[in-house]
C-alpha cells in the first residue's frame, strides 16, 4: 500500500454515516486535481467537522482506496484561525 500526501483547500465536507462508526467525505482541491477524501477515525472526523468549507488549507496524509478514494490517516491544519487553533489543531495534538 503505498503512502501519499497533499495538501489543498478543504470543501463539501459531509457526514456519510455516524453510527455505529463515523464516516466523514470531503474534497481536497490542490493545484493540480480534485481528491476525493474519507475520514474513519472517529477523532479525526470530529475535528474535520468543525472546519469551514473552502476556508482552511489541510495537509493529508494516507493512502487511496480500491475505488479512488485517498483514505486519511492524518492531518494538519496550514492556516489555523483563532477557533481553529483552539478546537482543531490543540486536540488534535493529543490524538496524533
């Protein structure tokens, strides 16, 4: 499985399911293309939740799916804001 990183713009961030385990999609637009981004882990999904479409640069890190979905397993906020700072990037601290 090979291991990639981006970073872009975030934007239609949407929950697909919340229960039993969360599952959040959002785009990354980069310079280059568009990619198609799913969220697992519970934590991270909560934190992306609180960040506004098309306002914050993420930087990604993961892997793609079978069907061309880039699977993130950590990220990081490029341009944080005071909220941001606070409820983002501070617990996301303590989870990676």
């Amino acid at each position: 499985m090979q291991k990639n990183s981006y970073v872009g713009v975030v934007d239609k961030i949407r929950v697909i399911k919340s229960f039993p385990d969360m599952l959040l999609r959002f785009t990354l637009h980069t310079d280059f293309k568009n990619i198609n981004c799913l969220v697992s882990k519970k934590e991270l999904a909560n934190l992306i939740l609180f960040l506004e479409d098309g306002k914050f640069e993420l930087a990604i890190f993961g892997h793609y799916n079978r069907r061309k979905q880039f699977i993130v397993e950590k990220f990081t906020v490029r341009n944080p804001d005071n909220f941001a700072r606070k409820f983002v990037v501070k617990p996301l601290s303590r989870i990676a």
